[in-house]
C-alpha cells in the first residue's frame, strides 16, 4: 500500500516524501483511514512500529482545516514521558512543515512562562505530561473544552507511573463529543478498562504480540557475581564492537555511580536519569544521539519509546525487575531491521527475574560465560534473609530491605488495597520540608498517590487551606505535580490507593480486528 492510498492531503504527503518513507508501516495502515473517519481508535502497538506517524499524519490533516484560539487548544497528545513528549513534538515539526500549525509542549522541569506565551497565542496541538498540564489549568492558563482529538500514547506506561488518575482527572475536562485514540503496548485488563472509560466504539488495531523481542536483536545473558559486574561489563564493552550503547540500572543512584566508573576506565559515557534536570536530561540525549556520548547510562526512563537511530547495544547491568521492561529495553537496539546485540548481567540470586523474561519471550535467553570471572549457577529461589554464605557485594550491601527500597515491588508482592495502612489525615502528615530525602524516602514518597489523589479525595485538604493565599497553593501544587514527574522512571505504583470508578465495571467483550504483519524492530 502507499501512503497516497490512505487519504493524506498533498502537504503531508509531501513531508512524508521528504521524510523518505516509501511505505506506511502496517500500524499506519490500519490506524490512519480509521482516525480520518473521525472514529475512536484503541491501538496496541510498540514504539518502533511506527505508530507515531500513525497518529500525527492524520491529526495534521484534521486540524489543518480550522483555527486555533487563545487558551484553547484543539487537539491534546497525553506522554508519559518529558522524552516521549519531546519526541512527538518533533514528529508535528517534521510531518506539518508543509501546514501552518501551531503546537505546544507543556512538559515539567522547564518554565512557565515560555509555555503560557505559546497557550496565549493559541495552539493546534498540545503535548504533555498529565502533571504539567494540570498544573496550567490549575492556574488558570488553559482551557480544554475546545479538544476535538485526544491521544492518549503509551497507556500501560502511564498506568505503571500511576498516573491514570491524572488522566481520569483530565479525561473529565474535556468534551464529550471529541475523538480519542488511545495506545499502548500491552492490553492487560486494567488497560482494556480504561480503554472502555474512555473510547466511544472505537476501532481496535493490534500489529505486534506484546511481548515479542524484535528478531533483529542477538540477546545473551552473564551470570556472574554481583561484585564482578562492573568488570563483566567493561570486558563486553571491549570485546563487542560498541558503536554506541544504553546501558540500564534499576535504581537511580546506581545510574550515575555506574557512569563515574566507566568514566574512571576511560570509557566516554554519559548518565539519564529522572532526578536529573530537564535541561540537562534533553542535553545528554541530544549529545547520544549525535554521537558526542557512545554510552548513556540510564534507568528506565529511557527504556520507552525513545527512538535514537541504530544503537548498536543494550546492556542490562540489572536484570529488570518487571519482564516487560526487558522487552522495552532491548527494542533501543535492533530498530529499523538494523542489528542489534542486548547482554544482561545476572547475579545468582536474579534466577526469578530472569525465569519471567524467558517466559514471557517464550524462549531462553542464551548463557555466556567472560573468561577469568565464575559463573555461578542462577538460583530461582528468594536468598534474601537466609545467609546463604554469598560474600554480599558493595551493591548488595546497600540494598535496603525490600519495604524500604526506592524501587517497585513486584506486582504481586504489592500489598493489596485493604491491607495497606490507613492514609493519615494531611494535617498529621510530615510537612514536605521534614521528609527524609529521596535516597531514603522509599514508600512515602511514592505516595504522589496521597497528594495526587482524585480532586473528590483532596477536597476536604482544600478545605482546610481555605484560609491560605491562592499563590501559595498553587506554588504547592506546583511542587507536587513538578515532583511526581521527575519520577517518571520511578516504581511501578498502579493505581496506588486510587480506585477509578471504571475499574468497577466490567470490561465489554469487543470483535477483535487484528492486524498481524512482524514487528517492524
Ligand atoms: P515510532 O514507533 O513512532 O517511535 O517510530 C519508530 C521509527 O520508525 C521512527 O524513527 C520513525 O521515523 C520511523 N518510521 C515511522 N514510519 C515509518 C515508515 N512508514 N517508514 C519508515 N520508517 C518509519
């Protein structure tokens, strides 16, 4: 099929030309006649496959009829992400060059004021992160009633960041009458509710099974001690043929003790993480992707959607708590039909973790051994506790208690929601100031869900400020929202003490109409 088949106007078609893509991806196929006829679209779909342009094409040619008004903008993009957001803004740059259209980027960790301007002007296109884009409408600075489209990308991430009540929250600022298209890369239940919550009799189109690791990438795995791993990594990075490399930690702080090391051994490496400030976040990418950095250490703030062309490697120098993750980080490489290698390193004690990935990739990782390091067999159960005798290593040694860790505990390890301690009133809680900081401040301040609860629960705090000058509580809500998406790598935090009222109904069955080609890398 050609593009020109599909309905574009001459203006888009002509960016595409420019663009050099000769074929619409099967995800572009199925999704852009559907969202030109005005219908809702529910598309499951990895990054990678294309599915940006399967949105952005058409939405250029939808608002390319009409004008924007001030405050008023007529189409809303929903990121998880400040990178992922960023990204799609490029994609409107790049696809409506040939169509006068005017966007914005609300994303947190960069001034207000900048934003506002663009709002006043009026804007055909709004990306955003849910919590910056609160925080505007809170102050007063957006209006959203005019939204006609509505994309909300990358769903199960959001969910995993615990910002579905956001959503929610923002779902019920808009109009009605409005199309919606709503992505995500897997389809679990919760994700098919929300999806039921928010979609009018949408069009459903599927391209890739959820957890397929793209065929182009060569996966091994290394078990070795987790006190060896640093130098298992560098011997990988020595003996591969490194063009350039994400290499992924699970915590934050590992990050960037990771990146001094390799800097140490002379290695040009550079770090990204979610504590980091924007600024200094969108630099260090831009300087990966133009070749200035060859190894960007990162957590999983990365893992997603960012498309930096032919990364040659992935290194897990943790094995990713949550399996999907894995299929997320190894899809940086192997993109576009090119190449790719991903290696994880596995201490003994990751043997579940690791038994997860291969069940949900359907296939065993492949074992190597590094000469001059042991290779210890993977053991399956948890040694946490039992003194197995394991000389721990500096890493393990400050690993915290699994409670008091900063990292996700695993879904199923969760506390269910009546068996989670009652929330203390907001008076009794540790004001922000006293809060331990963030190393340290492990459960409590996952607890955006307290402070980011649905406006029903924060009304009766709202009452007590009363008295407080509105600028201050603005500047408060500020912090928080601000806060919460610095963390937008942080633990997988579901719905959190939240229970949408969707999640309450039960899901309708719909005719499922797949599309099945390979996932394009
Ligand atoms: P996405 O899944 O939207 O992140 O896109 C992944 C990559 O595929 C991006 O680098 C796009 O530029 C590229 N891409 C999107 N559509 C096409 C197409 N029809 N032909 C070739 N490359 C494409």
């Amino acid at each position: 099929m050609l593009f020109s088949e599909l309905g574009l106007g001459p203006e888009v078609l002509r960016a595409i030309e420019d663009k050099g893509y000769t074929q619409p991806t099967p995800i572009q196929e199925q999704a852009i006649p559907l969202v030109l006829q005005g219908r809702d679209v529910l598309g499951c779909a990895q990054t990678g496959t294309g599915k940006t342009a399967g949105f952005t094409l058409p939405m250029i040619q939808i608002l390319a009829s009409g004008r924007a008004r001030a405050r008023m903008p007529r189409s809303l993009i929903l990121e998880p992400t400040r990178e992922l957001a960023a990204q799609v803004a490029e994609s409107f740059e790049t696809y409506g060059k040939y169509n006068k259209m005017s966007m914005a980027l609300l994303i947190g960790g960069e001034t207000f004021s900048e934003q506002v301007k663009k709002l006043d002007r009026g804007v055909d296109v709004l990306i955003a992160t849910p919590g910056r884009l609160i925080d505007l409408f809170e102050r007063g600075n957006i209006m959203l009633n005019d939204i006609k489209v509505l994309v909300i990308d990358e769903a199960d991430r959001m969910l995993d960041m615990g910002f579905i009540p956001d959503i929610e929250r923002i779902v019920g600022m808009l109009p009605k009458m409005r199309q919606t298209l709503f992505f995500s890369a897997t389809m679990a239940p919760e994700i098919r509710r929300l999806a039921d919550a928010f979609l009018s009799n949408p069009k459903e189109v599927t391209v890739a099974p959820p957890a397929s690791t793209a065929e182009t990438v060569t996966q091994a795995l290394v078990v070795v001690q987790e006190e060896d791993k640093r130098k298992a990594l560098r011997h990988l990075l020595q003996t591969e043929d490194v063009k350039n490399a994400f290499i992924f930690c699970n915590r934050k702080r590992d990050v960037a003790i990771l990146q001094k090391s390799l800097v140490r051994h002379g290695f040009n490496a550079g770090e990204l993480h979610g504590d980091m400030p924007q600024s200094k976040r969108t630099e260090t990418l831009e300087a990966f992707k133009q070749g200035e950095i060859t190894l960007l250490v990162c957590s999983d703030v990365a893992a997603r959607g960012i498309d930096v062309q032919s990364v040659s490697h992935v290194f897990n120098f943790d094995v990713p708590v949550s399996a999907e993750d894995y299929v997320h980080r190894i899809g940086r490489t192997g993109r576009a039909g090119k190449a790719g290698r991903a290696f994880t390193l596995a201490a003994p004690d990751d043997g579940k973790q690791v038994a997860a990935i291969n069940r949900l990739i359907k296939r065993e990782i492949p074992l190597i051994s590094i000469d001059g390091l042991e290779s210890p067999e993977l053991s399956e159960e948890d040694s946490r506790g039992r003194g197995r005798g394991r000389k721990p290593a500096a890493a393990r040694e400050e690993r915290k208690p699994r409670e008091e860790r900063p990292e996700p505990q695993a879904r199923e390890e969760r506390q269910p929601r009546e068996a989670r301690p009652e929330r203390q009133p907001r008076e009794e809680r540790q004001p922000r100031e006293e809060r331990q900081p963030r190393e340290v401040h492990v459960r409590e301040e996952r607890q955006p869900r307290e402070e980011h609860a649905h406006p029903r629960e924060l009304a009766p705090a709202a009452e007590s400020r009363r008295a407080d000058p509105r600028r201050d509580r603005d500047r408060d809500r500020g912090d928080r929202r601000r806060r919460h998406e610095d963390e937008d790598d942080s633990p997988v935090v579901g719905f959190g003490d939240h229970m949408p009222a969707f999640m309450l109904r039960s899901a309708r069955p719909r005719p499922v109409e797949n599309v099945d080609p390979p996932q394009e890398g």
